[in-house]
C-alpha cells in the first residue's frame, strides 16, 4: 500500500507479540519485525498477559513505542488485579529506567498526527 502511494506521511505499524501461533516475544522477533518496515515508521509492539510490562522494557530499548492496559493483560502482578492506572504507572516506571520520557497526550497526538478527540486542549 505504502509502494502503491496509498499512505501519505509516515505510516505507523504495531506488532503483537507472543500470541498462540503469531510472532514470539523475543528481542530476535522484534528487531526482524523492526527490519521489515520503512525507515519512516512509526512503530510499536506490545506483549499479553504476563509479557506485558517485560514487553515495555524490550520495545523502548529498540526504539519502539510501547501501550498498556486492561485489553491485553488484567494482573499487574501474580495474583494482583491491575487498573489501567496502575499499568501506566508501571509502564513509566520502566521507561524512566532507562531514561526515556514518555510523551504528553498532546505530543503524542502530534507525533502521530492524531486530532484531540475533547476537541480543545489538553487536560
């Protein structure tokens, strides 16, 4: 679609990780996965379940942008129920490990070219 013009600007790929019968959560998958897209994507990868927040760690070193949240996992730990909240948290905590800022709500709907669904600024 990309070859064909379809795309304008830079298009953006998001890659699941460790689902039965789809891509491993590996950092070997990730980097061939990382290979096969344009140089001027946009990319991010996540992981389920209990690969989640380890997930994070391996895609924000290798230059990708990371999510979380309820769809993909429900514990934040074995036997602890997560909040979306507590995830994010988490999620921030591993970035900031390795001195990575997260972006604003606003920078990111500017990164991506995404319009603010509120309509005015942000909160």
């Amino acid at each position: 679609m990309i070859e064909e013009g379809l795309i304008d600007g830079d298009p953006m790929f998001q890659f699941c990780l460790g689902i039965p019968w789809g891509a491993e959560n590996d950092p070997e998958t990730i980097e061939y996965l990382k290979s096969r897209i344009p140089e001027n994507a946009h990319w991010s990868a996540f992981g389920i379940g209990k690969m989640q927040l380890p997930t994070v760690r391996k895609v924000a070193q290798r230059g990708g942008n990371v999510r979380v949240g309820l769809e993909d996992n429900i514990y934040l730990r074995k036997g602890v129920k997560a909040t979306n909240e507590a995830l994010v948290e988490e999620a921030k905590r591993i970035l900031a490990e390795l001195d990575i800022e997260p972006l604003t709500p606003a920078e990111a709907r500017e990164k991506f070219n995404l319009r603010n669904p509120h309509g005015k600024g942000d909160k």
